[in-house]
C-alpha cells in the first residue's frame, strides 16, 4: 500500500490507501496487545485524517502533476534517511525479549505499584494521567498549538465562503435520516469513551476524535451553515484553551495543598479517590481540546474556496 500511494496519480484514491493503511496497522497494534494505540491509530488515522485530507483535496486537483524535476535526489534523500532509520533499530532489544530495560526497571514499578497508587484497572489511563502526567499536558499543549498556527496560516471565516453550503444534501432523504439516526448514537459512543477510559481502552483523545468526527459528519450531510449554528468556530479555540487550562489547574491545586505539581492523590482524603477525580478532570480537558482542534482545523479547510 505504501508503494502504491507513491505511484498513484489519484489523490482520492491515495487518501482512500492511508484510511486502509491505518486500519492493518490499528489490527497490528491489537495483535501485540496494544489497544489503547490501536484505538487511537483506527480513531485518528483511519477516522478524523481521512476527513482532513478529503476536506483538503477539495481544495486541489484530484490528480497529482508530474513533477517537473529530476526525482533522484528525492529517492536519495529517502533512502539515505530509510537506511540510518533501520540502522537506528539494530541495537534495540528483540520484541517480548524480558531482558530488555523497560521490562526490567520501568514497567514492572507501573503494574506492581499501579493498583496500590493510583488504583485504575487501566494501567495505559494509569501511566498517561497519572504517572506521566507532565508529558500528556505538554501532548496537549502541542495539539492545541497546531490548532492556531492552522488558524493564523489558514484563517477562520464564520460565514461559509462557498455558496448554499446548507442544503449540500438536501434531496439525500435516505443518507440524512441514516445520519439522524447514527449520530446520536456516535456522540453517545464518545461520552462512554471519555468516561470509561479508566476502566477499558480509551479516555479523552480517542473520545475528543470521535466528537470531532460526529460534528464533521453532521456538516458533511445537514451543511456548514447548520453545523455552525450548534458550535461557532471562534468559540472552538476559547473551548481548546479552557480544557488546556482545566488540565493545568487540576495539577496547581495539589500545589496549594502542599503536594506536588499533577500529584492527584491530594484532591481527596484518599489518595486512590483523589487519583480517580484527578485523572477524570484531566481526561476531560484532554477530551475538549482534541474536539476543539480537530474540528477547528476541518473549519479551516472546509470553509475555504478550491483554487482555479
């Protein structure tokens, strides 16, 4: 599939390769028990990418020019880059090999420790909000800094810029009773995904995805016009930055208790019902600012007009 999304002039069809690329790989990752990744890559690789580059291909040709120069310093480059890569991989330890370090140091501390201090049965949920607190709010920091610089590159408009964008599929009774029917059933998917990420796979950015995928869905069939009136695009950004600071102020308020920074264990005279509340704040912002983002970038693209 790789090989032939190079060859490939199509750009629909090269979109419509990585969707599938990402759905093997998602199976991939749950072959090797990796399902909170693999929920993540089928969520965002297969779901929310395949609708920003299809969004995005609107705003181009469908097939690719033949580039005009000569295409060997590319090859070059990529190989060169290929080989020091896999090179890069000789001296990392063979997979499921128990010796290696992060089997004997790090994860055995998460699964031993992990019940005792933080208490989710979710140890991936336990790991990202908890223990590694500190590095998913500088993930979400990153996402929400992708949203503005598309904003300043790209611009927001309020009002759509192509014409009747409200009745995109109004003679598609058969497609927007479907859509009537599945939506709330979608929305109703990603409340279960944030709330439940304690307890399965899961947590706020698969359910942050899955909302944003719901409302580019009813834009997509009812039109931007409609979508706009339920969430206005200048208000995404303000909701993106409120859950990046309801992330962070979760962790200022064990520093006014006297504990350390994202330490969730003093939010609560028990440390494993402080850890609970700490993580499901926290999961929330991550939530609402991967909605926020993901739906702030469609809005960019799609309210742009397609080149000449």
């Amino acid at each position: 599939m790789a090989i032939a999304a190079i060859r490939l002039r199509d750009l629909f069809a090269v979109v419509m390769l990585f969707g599938i690329y990402s759905f093997l790989t998602a199976g991939l990752f749950m072959d090797l028990d990796a399902v909170d990744v693999a929920f993540t890559e089928a969520a965002v690789g297969a779901g929310i990418i395949t609708m920003l580059m299809l969004a995005t291909l609107r705003l181009t040709d469908r097939y690719e020019r033949r580039p005009k120069h000569n295409p060997l310093l590319p090859l070059v480059v990529v190989g060169v880059t290929g080989a020091a890569l896999v090179y890069g991989t000789l001296d990392a330890p063979l997979l499921g090999d128990p010796d290696a370090p992060v089997h004997m140091h790090v994860a055995p501390r998460y699964l031993e420790q992990g019940p005792v201090e933080v208490g989710i049965p979710n140890i991936v949920t336990a790991v990202l909000a908890s223990y590694r607190g500190y590095d998913t709010l500088g993930e979400t920091l990153v996402i929400f800094t992708a949203g503005l610089a598309v904003i300043l590159l790209l611009g927001i408009r309020e009002e759509p810029s192509a014409p009747q964008r409200c009745r995109v599929m109004g003679d598609q009774l058969v497609l927007r009773t479907i859509v009537k029917s599945l939506l709330p059933l979608i929305l109703l998917f990603a409340l279960y995904v944030q709330f439940h990420g304690d307890y399965g796979a899961g947590g706020g950015f698969q359910a942050g995805i899955i909302f944003a995928a719901g409302f580019i869905l009813y834009d997509l069939v009812f039109g931007e016009d409609n979508a706009r009136l339920v969430l206005s695009p200048r208000r995404l950004m303000k909701v993106a930055a409120f859950g990046i600071l309801l992330y962070a102020g979760v962790g200022l308020i064990p520093m006014l208790l006297g504990a350390s920074f994202l330490d969730h264990s003093a939010l609560s005279s028990e440390p494993v019902q402080g850890q609970h509340l700490g993580i499901m704040l926290v999961e929330l912002g991550v939530g609402t600012s991967v909605f926020s983002v993901a739906l702030t970038i469609y809005h960019a693209l799609s309210g742009r007009r397609p080149s000449p």
